[in-house]
C-alpha cells in the first residue's frame, strides 16, 4: 500500500528550524510543511508591511530555504509553506535569491493567493455579505472599515493542491488554515476527492498533529514534562500516511523528546473547539471516536477519525487600527512585595484622578502572582519579588507614550525598592474582525502561478 512521509517544519513565525532540519536530513520525507501564521502574526505582517510596502512575508523564511534547499535537492521532496502571509510573490522573491546563491536552478516555485479580500469589502458590501463580528456580535461600522490594515480568509488545501499537479517542488500561499500545507500532499497523491469525508478528515487530523512543531513530540508537555530527555535536540514530528487516511506519527531516531499516546493526546486537544465538528474549509472533522495506539518506541497509530461536508462559508479575519498601548514594568522586593505592589497602584491611581488623566482602558498584572492565571491566581506566601505591568489604552499616540511618565517619581516618592524596567515603546494595537463569506465567492479569485527557477535567476 501506498504511504506518503510528511514532516513538521514550524510552528510560527520565529520558530526554530532545528527540528526542520532533522526532519530535512534523516526524515526520509515526501513532503515537508510549514505553519507559520497565526492571527498575532497576521498583526505583525500588517505592520510590517504599512512601514515597507515590499513586506508582509515573514521574514525567517530566507534563513530557512538557505538551509533546506540543500537537502530538498538532495533528498527530492517538496516544500509547503504559509510564510508568504500578506505579501506571498516577495517571499517567492526571497527564495528565488536563496536558491541562486545556492546554485539551484531546477525547481518550481507556486504562488497561491486570493485570500486577501480587503480590496474587495465593498463588492462583498454590494452582495449583501453580513459583516457581523462572530465573536461579539458587533455591527460593522464605517469606523471599523475605514481603520481596516488586513482582511483575509482562511483557504484550504485545494488550491496547494493544484499547486502540486502544477509540478511546484515549493508552494507558497498567505493565510491558510494550519493544516492545509500537511493535508494537500494527501489530496494530490492518493487522488481523494470531495466526499471522501472520512479521509479528508483524517488528513485535517494529522496537520493538526503535525502544525505546532514539538508539541506532539513532549514540547510544551504538561503531564510529566520533567521525563522529556534533550529539549535542545527535540525533533518534530512525522507522520507516515497511507491511502485511506490511517498514519503513525514518529519523529528522526536519536532526536530529542518523545513520541507515545499522552504527548499526541495533548495535541489532539490542543485549540480544538468541538472534538465533533472541527470545521475546516476542506471537511468538518470528529475525533471523537480516535484511537491512539503506540504500536513501538516513538511511533503511535491513529485511526479512527470520521468526517462531514465541508461548510458552505469561508471564515474571514480582519485587522483594524484600534489605538495604542502604553505600558510599563515596575519590580519591588521582598519583604511586603505584592503589598508595596498594589499600593503603587493605588498611588497612580490617585494621581491620574489629581491631574485629570484617564485612558480608555487601564490593565494591572502582578508578575510573579496573577499575571498568568488571572482571577485564578492564589494566595502564595511570601515571595521574593512582584513586578507590577500596568497597560493603558488610548487612540492618541502622544498620550500613551506620556504614561511612563507617572512611574520615575515613585522611586523616591512611593513604597521602598522600586527598581524600574527602562522605557518600554509604545505599541499600536489591532483589533480583530471575523466574519463567513459564501465560499465560491472566494474561490472564483484565487490565483496560482508557478515560475521556473532557471528562468527567472
């Protein structure tokens, strides 16, 4: 029976590709996918891209062909990423000049696009598409509108796949789903068509296992993560998949971490909304009925997975300018820490309301008490440190930056041991907009061009 080999080679924006190239060398891999997007790194392409028009790519991925190129020449598979984000042909252009440094010249380079539908609100407008937000429910205001950075829907896996009929050794897209780079090798090489539910849905499955780099291999582990041997040499993992959908996920022999039926668990749940209808644009999948069965050392089968109709809609996420955000950091010492803490609060507190200073939003965190668990923090005994965050939200640039200013006097003029954490600038902030168009209305405008390496370098 037919099996196809697919390797994990991020998880984000900023990730380590160590694990990309264990993968890379001793994976003996068909295909190797990269998950790069998530919507804070859609915020930080935005950005990027207001300040340069020639960004919006992320920008590791220049570090990360330098590296693998080699060994996709050498070893012949192909490569699936979503690190093109809002600018997909210049991240073609960054490996286009990675590979002829390196003396490639033979392979293929896709561009999907047609996620970016910001260009197209008002049409949407004019089609009568409902804007409402999913998460608050809020109507969708010409404030909102006109302070839009980005709008992009989430394609799946069928354009990468045609992608790949296309010849393209290397596809890159913008935003995808996070399974879509692992589940298009599947569609093009066993021919899985629509309606093929069942499969479909076990493909979604295993680049949900695949898409957070180490974490089905004992990274980011919460049962007994102590046990998890060389973090430092973790490998990603790998999935062996044949034809009807059933895969082991592994990971290189001799890399660091773990592969058994408790760290894929953690993944199976992790970010999974309803374990029966995990909608995706390619399926709805169930793993509800999944069965984990570590079948040798670092090697675990699943099988098990059932699938419905994909959905009729595409999900929109939007970015829109929402303001600014001043914050800073203050650290007090043992003894009374939390207590000098919050009297430093209840200082600035009073200082805003003598001078006339407010925000439109004011955030306290406690590092070293509440600052992770929030209203489920305890009360610990005495510790040895607490640094006070305090985070203010403002539509004027001016005024945000002005809020450190409050801080310097309470070294001498407030509770004893203050030691300050510099000057921390300004951020601007994005809110986040999501919304369903009907998908056709998406699919009738993605592109994808693929260009010949030797023909352009």
């Amino acid at each position: 029976m037919k099996k196809v080999r697919i390797g994990a080679g991020q998880g984000f924006y900023g990730d380590s590709f160590d694990g990309a190239i264990l993968n890379a060398k001793y994976g003996n891999l068909d295909y190797l996918a990269f998950d790069a997007l998530a919507e804070l790194t859609m915020a930080i392409l935005s950005k990027n891209k207001v300040q340069n028009q020639e960004l919006g790519y992320t920008r590791d991925i220049g570090l990360a062909m330098q590296a693998l190129l080699p060994f996709m020449k050498k070893h012949k598979f192909k490569m699936l990423t979503n690190a093109g984000g809002l600018n997909p042909h210049a991240a073609k252009e960054v490996v286009l000049n990675v590979a002829k440094k390196l003396g490639i010249n033979d392979i293929k380079i896709a561009v999907v696009t047609g996620d970016d539908i910001k260009p197209r609100i008002k049409e949407f407008k004019e089609k009568a598409i409902d804007f409402t937000d999913l998460e608050t429910g809020k109507p969708f205001t010409k404030e909102i509108e006109e302070r839009l950075l980005f709008a992009n829907a989430y394609l799946g896996a069928q354009p990468l796949v045609e992608a790949l009929r296309q010849g393209a050794d290397i596809v890159i897209s913008g935003r995808t789903t996070d399974t879509a780079q692992f589940l298009a090798p599947l569609i093009y090489e066993f021919g899985w068509e629509e309606g093929d539910w069942d499969r479909l849905a076990s493909g979604v499955f295993m680049g949900h296992l695949l898409e957070c780099s180490a974490q089905s291999t004992g990274g980011n582990f919460s049962a007994d993560w102590q046990s998890i041997d060389h973090y430092e040499n973790i490998g990603y993992p790998i999935a062996e998949v044949n034809e009807q959908g059933e895969f082991i996920i592994t990971k290189v022999e001799g890399s660091g971490g773990r592969v058994n039926a408790q760290t894929v668990k953690e993944q199976m749940l992790y970010e999974i909304h309803d374990p029966a209808n995990y909608i995706t644009p390619d399926v709805v999948m169930d793993i509800t009925n999944v069965k984990l069965e570590e079948i040798a050392q670092d090697q675990v089968k699943v099988t098990g997975v059932r699938g419905k109709a994909r959905p009729k809609n595409l999900k929109v996420v939007a970015g829109y300018d929402d303001g600014y955000m001043g914050q800073v950091v203050v650290g007090y010492s043992w003894p009374n820490a939390l207590e000098k803490a919050e009297k430093a609060v209840e200082i600035l507190n009073r200082i805003m309301e003598k001078k006339k200073i407010s925000y439109d939003k004011v955030h306290i965190d406690f590092v070293g008490y509440n600052s992770l668990h929030g209203p489920l923090s305890h009360e610990v005994s005495e510790p040895n440190e607490v640094y006070l965050r305090m985070a203010v939200k403002s539509d004027d640039k001016r005024k945000a930056d002005n809020f450190f200013r409050l801080f310097p006097p309470l070294a001498l003029n407030g509770p004893p041991t203050m030691s300050v954490i510099g000057n921390i600038p300004t951020r601007q902030l994005l809110g986040m907009w999501s919304f369903l168009v009907p998908r056709e209305l998406i699919e009738e405008n993605v592109t994808i061009s693929v260009s010949e390496v030797g023909e352009l370098v």
